[in-house]
C-alpha cells in the first residue's frame, strides 16, 4: 500500500513537470505591430521549448528602418530566458541591418532608457551601429550610424514576454514614439 | 481565457486531486497543506493574468508542502514527515534557485 502510494505521488509529480513542459511549448499568438508604412516580411519560430517566434517588419526606403518584434512562452520574464532571446534577436538584428544597407558595422552601447511599448513601461538599451559601407561609395547623404534600441515586457495577459528591437535611421527617428505604441501582445 | 494559462493552471490538479483522494484522518494536516498547496498553485496561475508574480507559483508551492509536513513532525514526531520536510524544502530552495540562474 505504501509502495503504491509512493509510486503514485511520483507519477503525480511527473505529471504535474510535464503538463509545465505542455505550457512552455504551446505555442504563442505571436506580438504585432501595427504602425503605418511598416510592412511585416517574416515570421520564424525561433525556438519551440519555451516556444518563441519572432516577427520582423521593415519600413522600405534607401535607409530602411528595421524593427523584430520577438514573443516568448513564459509565467514570467527570466532573466536568462530574456538574455538568450534577447541576444538572438540582436544577432538577427544585426544580419538584417548588414544585408540590407550592405555594411560592415560596428555596435556601440550608448545608454539605458525608458520607453513605452504597448502600454507598458519598459527599460531599453540604446545602441548606435556605425555603417561601414561595402561598395566604397562616399557616405554623403548615407548615414554613418544609425540607432538600435533593445526592450522587452511581460504581457502578462497572454503568458508571453515581448522582446523588441527596433532600427532606425537618424531620417525616421520620429517614428520610435509612433512605432513602440503600435505594438501589441 | 487563454489556454495557455489554463494548461499551467491545470498543472497543479493532479498534486490537488492526489492529496484529496489520499486524504486519511491520520495524515490530515499533511493533506489539508496539499489540498491547500494545489488550490494555492491553481488560483496564482490564473491569477498571473491580474499581476500575480508567476516566479512565486512553484516556490511557494512547495514551501506550503514543506510547512505541512513539518507541521505534521512537530505535531506526531514521525520520521516520514520530517524527511518529507526535509524533501520538499529542498525542491523549494531548488525552484528558487533555478528561477535566480533561469
């Protein structure tokens, strides 16, 4: 009897760390952006345990601006969880900014912020990303930097955390109030 | 509601139905904690939606049970209970620390 009481409390655990597992790897309702002029160009799962996708829309121009909007399955935002996704999103960022302005770059840390995305009050990192053009045209009217800004958010609403980061030239560095408002979970 | 959040709810029903059905008159304060722990955990995880800390489901659910069964020593000075105390205390200190380095 007792015996089969242990057994039966360790499948009851067991049950318990796998319907956790279920949470972790059902997949999300992926955040969104719905600002004007930028037009989403590519979902992707990331990762499917904790499942995560990543949306990425582009404001098309000569100097296009660049925003990924990342969305995690989460009870709550883990600082490990949020560094991992948060250091992929960037490495995307960076290939997306490469192939598209056709540069080399470099990523300078500026500062830390706040900023409101979707509602909610979040700390972003600020980055400027020195271009070095590859077809050794001069610069002129060319950025030789353009800003990145790195954040996330619990939704707590959904179970998801958000990741965002956002790429903009200095000719749309208005759109970043508009931009960071527009995005929901 | 999302189904999401009722996939972790429902994590905590098997620990709450086990401890409902095991109930015995002897083992009591060692299953109300349980009942209590499963209740506990089902009703944070809804409530992760309105603001509840979702890194305090797991922590404080086997804090309950370690409570319980050390509860349950103090009260009957039975061995079982004081390992029982002794393992639950250990997942608890273990979910914190794998909430700290997750």
């Amino acid at each position: 009897m007792n015996r089969k009481k242990v057994a039966t409390a360790v499948m009851v655990y067991l049950i318990a760390g796998g319907v956790y597992l279920a949470f972790f790897s059902y997949p999300v309702a992926p955040a969104f952006a719905s600002a004007d002029s930028y037009a989403l160009q590519k979902e992707e799962v990331i990762y499917t345990t904790p499942y995560a996708v990543y949306r990425l829309y582009v404001r098309e121009s000569e100097q296009p601006a660049i925003l990924i909007v990342a969305t995690v399955r989460t009870p709550f935002l883990p600082s490990k969880t949020y560094s991992r996704t948060l250091g992929m999103v960037q490495d995307i960022m960076e290939r997306e900014v490469k192939e598209r302005y056709g540069v080399d770059i470099d990523v300078v840390f500026r500062k830390e912020m706040s900023a409101r995305i979707g509602g909610h009050d979040t700390v972003m990192q600020d980055y400027d990303i020195h271009l070095k053009y590859l077809d050794g045209m001069p610069i002129g009217i060319r950025p030789d930097t353009v800003k990145m800004d790195i954040g996330a958010y619990f939704c707590q609403e959904r179970y998801e955390s958000v990741i965002v980061a956002y790429v903009y030239p200095p000719v749309y560095s208005g759109d970043f109030e508009r931009v960071m408002a527009s995005i929901s979970c | 509601m999302d189904p999401a959040a009722l996939i972790f709810a429902s994590a905590s029903l098997p620990i709450l139905v086990f401890h409902a059905v095991w109930y015995k008159e002897e083992r009591a304060l060692e299953s109300i904690y349980g009942i209590f722990s499963g209740l506990f955990a089902f009703s944070a995880a809804i409530m992760v939606a309105y603001g509840f800390p979702g890194n305090m489901i797991l922590p404080a659910t086997f804090g309950i049970l370690a409570l319980g069964s050390a509860h349950a020593y103090l009260k009957g000075k039975e061995k079982k209970s004081l390992i029982k105390a002794g393992a639950f205390t250990a997942v608890f200190l273990l979910t914190i620390l794998v909430e700290v380095f997750l």
